[in-house]
C-alpha cells in the first residue's frame, strides 16, 4: 500500500488516540487542498503553507504540506465570495497543482492534543526560559532575574531571530516576572496580575497596546513585548517534525522555516 495524506492522517490520530487524547469532530484542522489519496513523495511541516514554503517543499521532493496556520489568508481557508477578486486565490491553487501538493492544517490538536501545548513550550524553550516558565498557555508566567525592559525586548529578538519586536512602556524598567498573552487585551487581562510586562503574540494593536500606553502614563509600572506571530511559533515545525519521523517512517520529514514577510529601511532626516 502507498502512503497517502490521508494514511499519514490517520496515523497522526491514532497517535493522539494512544496518548489518551480525544481527536475533536469540531475542528478547523483538516486537508485544504489537494488528494487526500495523492502518494506522498515526503512530507513538508511549516507554520504557514506560504509560496515560498510550498516552493520550498517541492524543491526538497516533498509532495505534502503539514501548515499550522491558515494557507488562503482566512481562519476556515474558504474560497473567496461571489463578487470579490479571486486572482490571488486561483494564482495559489495554480502554483499548488502544478506542484502536485496536497495541503493538511493541523492547528487545534497540535496545540491541545497533548499533555502540554507543544507549541508554547517549544517558544518558551528558545528563550531559555522553560524551566522558569509556570503554566502552558495565555495566562503562562515566567521569572527572571532583574532586566531592563529593553535588554528583555533585545533577548526576544536575538533568541527568536526575528526583527519583529517592538515595546509600549518605559525602556529602562526592570523587569522580574513576565506574562504571556495573545490576541485581545481581555483574552490575557488575567496574565498581567502581579507581572512587570506581558509578551504577547498575535496582538491587537487597538486595545493592548493602548493600555500599555496608558498605564505607563499613568505612572502604573507596566509594559508590553510584541512579538509576531510567526516568531512565536513558527520554531515548534521543528519539534512537530521530529514526532512525525517516528510514525512517519517511509518518507522524509522536514520542516521549513516562514521566512520574516517584514522589511527594515532607514528613514532619512
């Protein structure tokens, strides 16, 4: 029998199944794109199936991609509507056959379908704080030894390789114990009790960062670390791919870095 997508989908599950985790009917997790009966020539794992990681993948003989996050630029990987520009979506779904790829999200049970989110503590581990970290998800806190915030704000940025980092409140604060946060300010309001700054993941602008802004004017001795999404974790394909090589052994299993989407440029005087 040939291994297929869907061979290598069931062997995920049924190794979920043996760690005593239920697979979940409702999930967003499932193929994307592409045969699920394809043969599969090696398997690619990414954070996001972007164009140069499908390109990517080909080139190192893979002909299915593993994505954590979405590959059509919305949370259900929908098609676009009647009545909106398509020609980005049809350009992927060209590039996509021609390559002969076959495309399966595995978002929900990645993070959730194991005794700890291997996700997160993939992330806490590059910063080499695993060990100091309490908790596995938002709401996660890690000590420290005194840092100045911008000295912190530096370490994230050398660790996690990333020119995306940016801070909301007064550079010099020294900070002891860090929270971990995503998405809304209200989703991790609870993270910032008793904490010195919050880092946070896939932040919405609007309310956090305002917060932060107002509460280091307010004298209130807080601060916030953005950092991107991808630079969060992007590093965990890594460890997914390890795991996959052990129920996945016909075929190669790498995993390919997103490349950071942001560019630097000085401004003149």
């Amino acid at each position: 029998m040939s291994l297929t997508p869907q061979l290598v989908v069931t062997r995920i599950m049924e190794d979920v199944a043996r760690r005593g985790h239920t697979w979940s009917p409702e999930t967003i997790d499932g193929f994307k794109f592409g045969d699920p009966e394809r043969p599969v020539t090696g398997i690619a794992v990414t954070w996001m199936a972007t164009v140069d990681v499908v390109r990517a993948a080909a080139d190192a003989g893979a002909s299915f991609v593993i994505t954590h996050e979405p590959t059509f630029w919305n949370h259900l990987d929908a098609p676009p509507q009647d009545g909106t520009d398509a020609s980005l979506y049809t350009a992927k779904t060209r590039l996509l056959e021609e390559l002969g790829m076959t495309i399966w999200r595995f978002h929900d049970h990645h993070h959730f379908a194991f005794d700890r989110d291997p996700v997160l503590d993939d992330f806490f581990e590059r910063l080499g704080w695993l060990a100091s970290t309490s908790g596995n998800s938002i709401g996660a806190r890690t000590d420290l030894e005194p840092i100045r915030l911008a000295d912190l704000a530096e370490h994230l940025a050398r660790r996690l390789d990333t020119r995306a980092v940016r801070i909301v409140g007064d550079p010099d604060l020294l900070v002891r114990t860090v929270g971990y946060g995503a998405h809304d300010l209200a989703s991790c309001i609870d993270a910032l009790r008793g904490v010195d700054v919050i880092v946070m993941g896939e932040v919405r602008e609007w309310d956090a960062f305002e917060y932060f802004r107002d509460a280091s004017l307010l004298a209130e001795r807080k601060a916030l670390i953005d950092v991107s999404h991808a630079a969060v974790e992007s590093g965990s394909a890594t460890g997914l791919a390890n795991w996959l090589r052990g129920i996945v052994p016909e075929v190669p299993v790498i995993d390919i870095r997103v490349p950071e989407p942001y560019q630097t440029f000085a401004v003149g005087s």
